[in-house]
C-alpha cells in the first residue's frame, strides 16, 4: 500500500501524526512499521485480531508503556507537533494532554467526587475550592453521570453499577482537560444498553476531543468511528474512512477480518 | 467555558509550546515541586532499607566483634612436679592435683609471700587447672614422680588481660588486674610461659561457673535432643493433619474451626505455649523438669501449625489433574494420595519443616517456663536427662557478671546463627533442586 | 529404657503380622490373585495396625495410670500420722520415697516407716513394669490371632486399613484445637485460683505491683500488691516505641519493594531483611542489652538527660527492629494485591509515582496495612526475650521512653522461673498475666486476620 493512501487527511486537520513505530518486548517485535494520522475531533478506531498489536499501539501514544519492562518504542509519535516518544518528554505531562479509558472500569477506592476531582489535585488545575466544584460537575456532565450521581458525590465510586463506573472512568479523564482520549475496549466489560450509553457519549465528546478506540467489536466501530485502522499480527494492514473499509476493503486480509473469516 | 477555550488555555500545552506567560512558569515550578516531592518520597524508601539492613549488620557485627576472642584462650605453663609419694598409681584420680599446681605456682615464682597475696598468685590459673594435670597422669602414667611442664589454661581475668580488654593504664584500684598479678605475667611472658590456643574446651563441655571452663557441647547435645523429639512429634501429625484437612476433610464448619484455629495458635506468644507445658505437662502430667522430652513437647506443639500451614500450601500446589488421573485408573483416594500427590508434595513438606525446626531452635521463653534454665554441668544423654538448649546456655550467659561470658555469649550466639544458616541454607537448596512448578 | 524394648518387640511383632497376612491372603487366592478384594499388602498391614494399635494404646494408659496408683497403695501403707500431713508435706514425703527407692540421697537420713515405704515403691514399681510388659503383649498377639481370622479372599482389607488412617488423621488434626482447649484451660484454671486469692479489680486497677511483698504479706493475708496497671502500661509503652520504629521503616521499605524495586533488587533484599525475621529472639536481647542500651545512656549523658540502662527506649527500638521485616512482607503482599488498573488509571491521569501511590495505592491497601500493623503488634505484645534481657523488672507507671518499665511476659518470666512453690500467689499470677496476654493478643489476631481475610477477598 503506498504512503499516499495512508495520510489520506488534510496535515491540518491531524492532531496526531505517528511514523515509523516499532515496538519490542524484549527481542520480540510487536508492532512494525506504523504510520497513522489521528484526526481532531474525529473518532479513530482501531480494530483486528486478539494479539495484533492494537492495545499496545494505543499505549505508545501516552507512553504507558514505560510501565512494563523490557519494552521498547522507536519511532514518532507527534501531539499537535510535539514529540511524544522523546527522552526529554515528561510523561506525567504529556499523559494529562492524552488522556486513557481502560478496557475494565478501574474506579479509584474514593468517592465519586474525589475519583473526578483526583486528576485536577494532582495537576494544580484550579484553585479554589469553587472552580473545583464546577471542575467535577462539568466534567461529569459531559460523560453523562452528573443525573444520576449528583445527590450521592460522596459516596464510593466502586458503588456504582459497572457502566456508571465506566462513565465515571471517562469523566475522570475529562477532568484534567486532554486533547486526546485513548480508550482501550471500553465496551467490553459491559452489558448492552450500558453500552449504549457510552457509545452515544463518545458521540458527544467528539466535538471537544481526538479519540481513539481499541474495539473488538466491528458493529461498534461502524457506529461510533469515522476513520477505521486494521492491525494483523502487528502490521497496520489498512486505514481508512470507516464506510469504506467496512464496504469496500482494499486489502484481502482486512475482507477476511470483516467477513467474519478469521480473527 | 467554551471546548475550544478550554483546550486554548490549557496549560501543559502552553508549555510545550514554549510560552513564557506566567501562568507558565507557575505550571513549570508545580512539576518540579512535584517531582522533588516525588524524589523525596524514593528517598525515603531507601532510607528505610538501608536502615533495616545496617541494623542487621550492626547486630552481626556487635556479635562477631566481642564473640571472636573466645575461640581462643590463653594457656600458662608450669613445671609441675608429680610427686610419687602421694599419687597412688593404682587410682591416679584420687591425688591433690590442686596441691600440685600451687606448689608449682609457688616455686615458680619463690619471693611470694603471705596469704592475700599467695591466694592471689593461684588465682593466675584456672580452678580447671588441676583437672588438666590429672588428665596427664591418668593417660601417662609414667609420669608420676616426674616435673612436666604442661600447659594449663589462665584464669578469666588473664585472659582478658591477654587478648586487651584490660586497661592496663588505669588506676590500680580499678582494675579487676592488680600490679602483682601484672608483674608476674610480664615475667612468665618474658619466659616464653604463655602462648594462646583454640579453644576446645567450648566446644567440648557442658556449663561452668568459671568462664574459661564453660562450653556450649552441653547445649548443642540438648538442643539436639530437645529438637529430635520436636520432629518426631510435630513431623507426622502436622503432615497427617494436613493431608486430611486438604484431600480429605469436607468444607464445613467444624474443619473451617479447625482452620482458623491452626491459623490464632501460630500468632500465639511462645512464652503462652511455655504456661501450657508448665502447668499440663510438668503438674499434671508429671513429666520430668528441665528435660528435652518437655522442651521438645512445647516446641512440637509450636511448631505444628508452621507445618501445617506449609505441606497444606505444598499439597494445595499438586495440580488436580494429576488425582484426576490417578482417581481415573481405579486408585483409592488414600492410594491417589499415598502413591502421588504426597511424593510431589514433599519437597514443599519438607522445606516447611526445616523451617519450623529452625524456629523452634531460636526459640527461649517457653523453655524458660519448664525449668531449662537450670544450671546443668553435664552433657545430657537422653530426652529425660536434664539438660539446656542453645539459645537458654545464650541467655544465662548472658545474665553472668562476669568480663569473660559476655565473649562467651557472643560465641554462643555465633553458634547458633551459623546452625540456623545451615538449616535455612538446607531449605534454599531442597527448595531450588525439587520443588517443581507447574 | 525397657519401654523402648518394649516398642521394639511390638514392631517385630506387627512386622511378624504383617508377613503372616500377605501369606494367607496369598494362600486363598493361589490360583487367582484377582479373587482377591485387596492386594496382600493390605491384608498385612491390616494385621501390623490390630498388633500396634491396641497394645500402644494399653502402654500409654498403663504409663498415665501407674503413678497415681502407686502413689496412692503407699500413702495407704503408711502412718496414719503421716497420712494426716498437708498436701505439700506429703508430696515432699513421697519424694523422698522414690529418692530412696532410686538410690539417690534423700534430703535426710531414712526413717524406717520411709525405707520400708520406698522398699515397697520399688516392688510395685517392678509389679507394673512386668504387668505392663505382660499385657501389652498379650493384647497385641490376642488381637493379631482374632483379626487374622477374619481375612479371606472377600474381606476388604483395603477399605479397613483406610478407614483406620482416615481416624489418625482427623485426631492429628484435632492435635490443634486440643493446644488451644489446652491452654484455655490451663491458663483459666490457675487464674481462677489467683482470683480467689486476689480480686479481679484489684488485679486489672491497681496501681502497685510487687510481688515480692506478697510472699510475706500472705502469711497475714494477702492484700493488693499485685494491681498489674503499671506492668499493662510498661507493656504499652514498649510496643508503642516498637511500632514507632517498625511502622516507617517496614512499611517504606514494603513500598519501595514492591513499586519501585526491580526484580533482581527485590531479590536480594528481600532474603535480607527476611534475615531479621529469622534471628532469635534471644540475641536481640543480648543486642539491646549489650549494644543498643548502652548506645542510649551514652547518647542521654551527652545531652544531659537520665537514660537507664534498662531503659524501654532500648528494649523498645530493638523490637521495632525484629519487627520491621514482619510488617513489611506482611504490606509488600498487601499492596501487590491491589489490582494493577488502579494504578494505570492514575498513571494515565498523569500522576507521579509517589502520588499515585499515596493517593491511591496505600488507601486501597489501607484495610491489609492495618491488619499488618495489629499482628505486628499482637507479636510485640507477646514477645519476650528482648524485653526479658534489656527492660528492667521495676514496675514504674510512667511514659517516659527513658526510664526502666517491665511488661506482661517480663513478670511471667520472673515469677515463674527458680524454684517456687507451684501454688503460691505469685506463681499464679503469672497464669493470670498469661491469661490477660492470651486473650489480648487472641483478640488481635482475629480481628487482624479477618481484616486481611476480608481485603484479599475484595480483589481476588
């Protein structure tokens, strides 16, 4: 496939731009060669077989890699111009830039109000007690909880049903403004009609943030993504606007994937 | 508040992008003090490791340092001459040794004179002395009628004159070493009189009130046998006991008595289990005072859930695939467990019990409760003898006024330690070449 | 050491049964050995279990029993005089008979009634010995002839021998509960005899304890000197230093383990520490007393302050130090059970290090932390050589590190070692202080271990 039909997007419109990424753990290579354009405000999806690469490709882009050792990024990875996988880049800042959503809800121990209002401690995002007040209730009202948990703040956010988690999980990473949310499997611990709710959400915060998600599930990148990226055996097979990878693969393996023939 | 507002005034991202607005700056200063804090907070882990370990080397340390000096002794040599006319050649044993050693002291040094000061001048020796030249007769007996030079061991306060923990330079009356006593080992030391040896006698005899004499032989025999009984006790019923709790016992209420049960009494202070052998076993019971068969008793029944808890772990560990096949070819469950899930599970069964018998033979109070403290000269012969254990020898040593037991305790402690490495050592290894993983 | 002959002879015996069960298994089944319902060795064995089980079990009995009878046929043969002596001059009596009957001195030259009495206790001695020998053996070959008739080509062995492990099993695993019944009682049953002499509230609220002044006061009635506030308050103020330093120390270096460490570090200092855990109490003591008390009185007199040398500040530092490996590998489980997405989740947020675990870790581990914490000082509360060896046995009622205090296991040690008298007010205070001791630190460690029980279950 040539260079051309992967950077398919106006330079302006990507927030961010990925060349050349290699991954290893250890000797063994994960991902190969990756070049992908994230764009603003769009929802990315990212989607192939167990094991092919998606969920680590995800992490590279707020270095929550550097949490496991013996693995190793080469490459770029560039938020709005800047460099993330630079040694001088300090992850603590850049992971409040971009934000992650983990596949399980993994509420902090705390109660609703100081799950959503922990990032915006740590980082010195407001200083009074006020701005942090309106902090909790914006960001909850975004992710769609503020209804439904604004009479029990001070209750544990383990408490809560696990979509409500999950949610709680996205408001959480809200909270301290990013650009970019990364969301690995967001669905998957969840039934249906939680499912749902979180879908629509993503809708919604498109329209302030570049998301990108990990899916297993194609219906769901069909429904929530506008551009679509296939990853086999850690090789971006193919990218493209959602419609047409789903409707009119160009690679056969990507036509396998979706037909339902392997993965 | 707008998105794209939002995302505009967002502070990280005007660092990245270089601008120098103040807000900047205070966002910059954050993340340093943030990481300084967090630096801090590493610092204060290691802090808290190094102090844990240099603890341990300062307790290694403080022991090999005062405990080194008694491997060795210092020995005086005599002339000493055996007179025929009072030792009866027939039973050598019978004769005034003690006779012997002072006339010997005497004519070595002639000018000394009046009582205090001739008391003084025996004193240079051990009260052990006479039992050394015995020993000459009785293995060479041609002997009698002779002057020998033998080599008998210093006093205590000698030989911590001799190995330097006397000052020599204070004031006379307050040092244990007077300036006569000074003097006279000056001259024998001049005459080539002293010289030090290894000292065997630690390693060969049982307690003694006179530091030089006293040894740990006695004490090792007792902890021997004091542990045997612990094994022989603890061994089969804390393996028996698991092997029905785990393979056998239904889930129920009373086995999950039984459960959390083993679990309180290995939290219980040793010093309670040493209340229980005083009052059942030595007033109830009637059984002997101060003698292994008790210790070994108490320890067995401290040590019980340590092994039980550890073979339950090693038995737990056995995949259930392997009972499924044997149970699968017709094996009775007692055959599934004698002939294959007991065999695997026995490096696990035996490194747990290496390592409950090390505890157990740390282990002070309890012995101190049923009379182990008793000072027993003899090296004990049986598990009904009266006997001590190390770390009891350690701690009545410890308790001695005397300059010279304190080596001594060190000593012992060294002792002890280095048995304990080697049974641990001992686990390590059953550990590392058997135990299996699956 | 008969009885060893004795044992040895049983073993022949059951090894005899064991060979004559496999043959007459073998023998019914000549032609087929699967006629058989269980494989000969069952059947031998079988036979061994009906040789050594009884007979065990009639020595045992023999063994508990012949002393008190024998004791009781010589108290009969003698004086009615002597027969009328209080308990205690009675037992001294009958020791002096077994003395005299195993050639050891007596405490005085024998009276004739004691030589005759000790002439007799050897006779009787000699009487169960032979009847023991006799019946034990008797039984084992009575019972090898009876189970040997009933093998045959059907009989199930194999289910036999089992069932009979099965029992030695669930009585070994009864061994636990019969210790804990075992202590309770013991403990319950001389405290008792103390309070009779001694009221409780007098014992858990007085103020004074000595003892020493007991012994003499009895003679005209024993009044409150044994009020064990002061000996509580010692013990208190000792497992506070202990913990003041095991605490910090344990739980820093449990949190540098397990989030910071590698794991080669992690496996070379984790052996380490656990060196600490695994030195003997009694050098600890001899550390505190040697080193660490000297250490202080030094460092007191420098600045000016009045350190004892048996002061709980020392005693109290060298606990804490024991204990350290204690807490921390207790935490270090603790917070490795706390799910790794909780971590990445505050990671993500872009929280350091330290923040993370400060504001997330420790509060999830919190519950564990704590139960860690009260074993630790479940065990400090019990612990005794250190405090033995370097506290001091003064009873002071004071919080002040400097000064001598002594705790619980101190007095027990104190009051019950050398020879007393087994029931004098003072020996049986130290059951009452074991009591108190048991219950305290029973208490701890329920309550500990379901806590902990209670958090593993949470994130498993």
């Amino acid at each position: 496939m040539a260079d051309g039909e992967r950077f398919n997007m106006e330079a302006a419109e990507a927030k961010v731009l990925v060349r050349d990424v290699n991954v290893f753990y250890g000797e063994k290579q994960a991902l190969f060669d990756i070049d992908l354009d994230i764009g603003r405000n769009q929802v990315t999806s990212l989607i192939g077989p167990s094991g092919c690469g998606k969920s680590t490709f995800l992490r590279c882009m707020n270095r929550m890699n550097d949490v496991i050792d013996g693995c190793r990024v080469e490459g770029s990875i560039k938020v709005d111009g800047d460099e993330v996988l630079d040694a001088g880049i300090d992850p603590v800042q850049l992971r409040r830039r971009v934000g992650m959503v983990f596949q399980k809800p993994n509420p902090f121990p705390k109660s609703i109000y100081d799950n959503v209002a922990y990032g915006p401690r740590i980082h010195g995002l407001v200083s009074s007690q006020d701005d942090l007040d309106e902090l909790v209730q914006t960001s909850l009202e975004r992710a769609a909880l503020w209804e439904e948990v604004k009479d029990r703040l001070h209750q544990p956010g383990t408490g809560l049903s696990g979509g409500q988690q999950q949610r709680l999980c996205i408001a959480r990473a809200v909270a301290v403004r990013p650009d970019v949310i990364l969301m690995d499997e967001p669905c998957s611990a969840l039934d249906p009609i939680a499912t749902a709710r979180v879908e629509e959400l993503i809708e919604e915060l498109k329209k302030a943030y570049s998301i990108v998600i990990v899916t297993h599930s194609m219906q769901q990148a069909a429904r929530v993504s506008q551009r679509t990226a296939f990853f086999h055996l850690g090789v971006l097979v193919e990218v493209g606007v959602t419609e047409q990878i789903f409707t009119a693969p160009r690679d056969e393996r990507t036509q396998g994937y979706i037909t339902g023939r392997f993965g | 508040m707008t998105d794209r507002g939002l995302q505009q005034h967002s502070g990280a991202e005007a660092v990245m992008h270089g601008s120098a607005d103040k807000r900047a700056n205070e966002e910059a200063a954050r993340v340093r003090r943030r990481y300084r804090s967090e630096a801090r907070f590493k610092a204060y882990g290691i802090a808290a490791i190094v102090v844990a370990i240099s603890m341990l080397i300062l307790l290694v340390g403080s022991i090999i340092s005062t405990g080194w000096s008694a491997f060795y002794q210092y020995e005086i040599a005599l002339d000493v001459t055996f007179e025929g006319s009072e030792i009866d050649a027939n039973n050598p044993r019978t004769a005034n040794y003690n006779g012997f050693i002072k006339s010997a002291l005497r004519s070595q040094f002639p000018d000394v004179s009046g009582r205090k000061e001739k008391r003084k001048l025996y004193g240079l020796v051990s009260n052990g002395a006479d039992l050394q030249a015995m020993q000459v007769v009785v293995d060479e007996p041609v002997k009698i009628g002779k002057t020998v030079r033998i080599w008998v061991l210093a006093s205590d306060d000698i030989d911590s004159l001799l190995k330097g923990y006397i000052d020599r330079d204070l004031p006379e009356e307050d040092r244990r070493v007077k300036d006569t006593e000074l003097e006279w080992i000056d001259q024998l030391k001049s005459d080539g009189r002293i010289r030090w040896s290894m000292n065997t006698v630690f390693w060969k005899s049982g307690d003694s009130r006179e530091p030089e004499l006293a040894g740990f032989w006695g004490a090792i025999v007792g902890s021997f046998f004091t542990l045997l009984v612990t094994l022989a006790l603890s061994f089969p019923v804390g393996v028996l006991a698991a092997i029905y709790l785990e393979e056998f016992a239904p889930k129920n209420r009373w086995t999950d008595f039984v459960e959390v049960n083993i679990n309180n009494l290995a939290a219980v202070p040793s010093i309670v289990f040493g209340l229980l052998g005083l009052a059942v076993f030595l007033n109830f019971f009637g059984l002997p005072r101060s003698a292994p068969l008790v210790g070994g008793i108490v320890l067995s029944l401290m040590t019980l859930p340590t092994i039980i808890i550890a073979s339950r772990a090693a038995l737990k560990a056995v995949p259930p695939s392997i009972r499924e096949a044997a149970l699968g070819v017709g094996a009775s469950k007692h055959q599934v467990v004698t002939h294959h899930v007991l065999p695997l599970a026995m490096p696990g069964i035996l490194t747990g019990t290496i390592i409950g018998m090390a505890q157990a033979l740390g282990e002070t109070a309890p012995l101190l409760m049923i009379g182990m403290v008793a000072f027993i000269v003899n090296v004990p012969g049986g598990i009904t003898d009266p006997s001590t254990v190390m770390p009891v020898q350690i701690y009545l040593w410890a308790d001695s006024p005397e300059r010279a037991f304190v080596a001594r305790t060190s000593a012992g402690i060294m002792a002890l330690l280095g048995f304990l490495v080697l049974m641990n050592a001992l686990a390590v290894i059953l550990r590392k070449r058997f135990e299996r993983r699956w | 050491m008969q009885i060893w002959a004795l044992i040895l002879i049983l073993i022949c015996l059951a090894a005899y049964g064991h060979v004559i069960g496999r043959r007459r298994a073998i023998s019914f089944a000549a032609a087929k050995p699967a006629l058989l319902h269980s494989l000969p060795f069952y059947h031998g064995a079988y036979l061994a279990l009906w040789v050594v089980i009884p007979s065990l079990l009639a020595i045992a009995l023999w063994l508990v029993a012949q002393g008190p009878i024998i004791e009781s046929l010589i108290i009969s043969g003698l004086n009615t005089d002597t027969q009328a002596l209080s308990a205690d001059r009675l037992s001294l009596v009958l020791n002096d008979i077994v003395n005299v009957a195993s050639g050891d001195i007596p405490s005085r030259e024998p009276t004739p009634e004691i030589a005759a009495a000790a002439q007799k206790f050897s006779e009787l001695k000699k009487l169960s010995n032979l009847g023991m020998v006799v019946i034990s053996l008797g039984l084992g070959i009575a019972c090898l002839w009876w189970a040997k008739g009933k093998i045959s080509a059907e009989f199930r062995a194999r289910n036999q021998v089992e069932r009979i492990f099965t029992i030695i099993m669930i009585l070994a695993s009864t061994i636990a509960i019969l210790t804990t019944i075992g202590i309770v009682l013991s403990l319950l049953f001389e405290a008792w005899r103390f309070f009779l002499r001694i009221p409780l509230d007098d014992f858990l609220f007085g103020l004074q304890w000595s003892p020493q002044t007991a012994i003499r006061a009895d003679q005209v009635g024993a009044s409150g000197s044994f009020g064990a506030i002061p000996i509580f308050a010692g013990t208190l103020l000792i497992t506070v230093i202990a913990m003041c330093v095991a605490v910090p120390l344990g739980l820093m270096s449990a949190i540098y383990m397990s989030e910071y460490a590698s794991n080669r570090l992690r496996g070379v200092i984790k052996p380490l520490l656990e060196i600490l855990a695994g030195v003997p109490t009694v050098v600890y003591g001899f550390f505190a007393a040697l080193t660490v008390a000297p250490f202080f009185r030094g460092m007191g007199e420098t600045v000016g302050l009045d350190v004892s040398s048996e002061s709980a500040l020392a005693a109290g530092v060298v606990m804490g130090i024991m204990i350290i490996p204690f807490v921390s590998s207790l935490s270090d489980d603790v917070m490795n059970a706390v799910p790794q997405t909780l971590r990445d989740g505050s990671f993500a947020l872009g929280a350091t290090k330290s923040e993370t675990i400060r504001q997330v870790v420790l509060p999830a581990a919190l519950p564990g932390v704590v139960g860690a914490v009260l074993l630790a000082v479940s065990r400090a509360i019990g612990e005794t050589m250190i405090v033995v060896m370097a506290a001091g046995l003064a009873a002071n009622l004071t919080a002040n590190p400097f000064e001598a205090v002594t705790t619980v296991t101190v007095q027990i040690v104190t009051l019950l070692v050398g020879d007393q008298e087994f029931d004098s007010s003072k020996t049986l205070a130290a059951f009452a202080l074991g009591l108190v001791l048991f219950f305290i630190t029973l208490s701890l460690n329920v309550f500990a271990l379901r806590i902990v029980r209670k958090y593993r279950e949470k994130y498993d």
